[in-house]
C-alpha cells in the first residue's frame, strides 16, 4: 500500500464503497465516520509525524526554541528579562518545566539569569548574544521552509491553503467559546 494511502480508506480510493456512503472503517470500535472527514484527520494527523518544528535548529528541541522566541518577543532591547513566573504564564507551562527549559539554555549559551535591580530576590532571565543568534537562524529557517513550501504548491494554492487553515482556525475558536 502506498504510504501516503489511508490504510481505511483504501479500499474507498479504490473504488470498491460508495463515495456518498458515511459509513467507513475509520473509526475504530465499528463506529461511522465520514470519509472526508477520516481523510482529513489523516492529513492532519502526518504533519505530527512531520515533527517540522524539530527541523528548525539542530542542536535544540522545539521547547527551548519557542523559549528562546517567547523571551525575544517579550523582553525591550536591552531590557531587564522576565521572571520564570513570567515566561511560565507567558507559555501557559509549569514553572518547574520553565525551569528545566532554562537549565538547558543557559548551560548551552544561550540566556542567563540576572539578579533583579529592583527586587534583589527576584531572578531575570534574558537572551545572550548567542541566543539572539539562534532566534534569528530559526526565523530565517522557518522563512526558508515557507518560501520552499509556496514554491512547491504555487502561489494560488498557498493562497488557499492559507485561507483554508485561517477558517479551521476560527472554526476551533468558536467551537472553544
């Protein structure tokens, strides 16, 4: 079987069921599903597989970076860093695993703990040069790998996939409400 085939729906892609029929073999428990709808949470489903963001700097996991990108969002240039606390709320993550996150990048180079010149208890965090370094190779991989991508579908089709991924975007926004 092809890998990219959907081993239920095989047997519809081939021609062998109904197109119309809403019943399938895509959920498992003998429970109906619609084939479209199997088609796409397999789509959805290989871009997990994909693991993209492990692919945006190597040497670093997709949490630290975003780490690394949260801190460059939200500290002023030269400004004093944020708190653990802070960077936790910000990621909507634990602080112990902020914590462990910090760990790794400052033993790698990349933030460093500063004391607070306000509250001398309070500890800051902030980029150093190598972490704004790395910030910036991440954004131009993700541009890269963007540009690859509207080169791959062209430009009309990246202009609907994007409209397309906007609506379910606002579709779950409004399923959450």
């Amino acid at each position: 079987m092809a890998e990219d085939q959907h081993p239920d729906l095989h047997k519809e892609m081939n021609g062998t069921k109904d197109r119309h029929s809403r019943e399938g073999p895509c959920m498992k428990g003998g429970g109906r599903e619609d084939s479209v709808a199997g088609r796409l949470l397999y789509s959805i489903r290989m871009f997990h597989k994909q693991e993209w963001d492990q692919h945006m700097i190597s040497g670093h996991t997709p949490g630290e970076i975003r780490v690394l990108i949260g801190l460059k969002h939200h500290i002023e240039p030269d400004g004093p860093g944020m708190k653990v606390s802070e960077i936790s709320s910000m990621m909507n993550v634990t602080s112990p695993t902020i914590t462990q996150f910090i760990n790794a990048l400052e033993s790698k180079g990349l933030v460093e703990r500063v004391m607070d010149t306000q509250d001398r208890r309070a500890v800051r965090v902030r980029l150093t040069e190598e972490g704004n370094h790395v910030v910036q190779q991440t954004y131009l991989n993700v541009k890269n790998r963007f540009n690859e991508l509207v080169d791959f579908l062209g430009e009309e089709d990246s202009v609907k996939l994007t409209e397309l991924l906007t609506k379910v975007y606002h579709f779950h926004e409004q399923k959450r409400s």
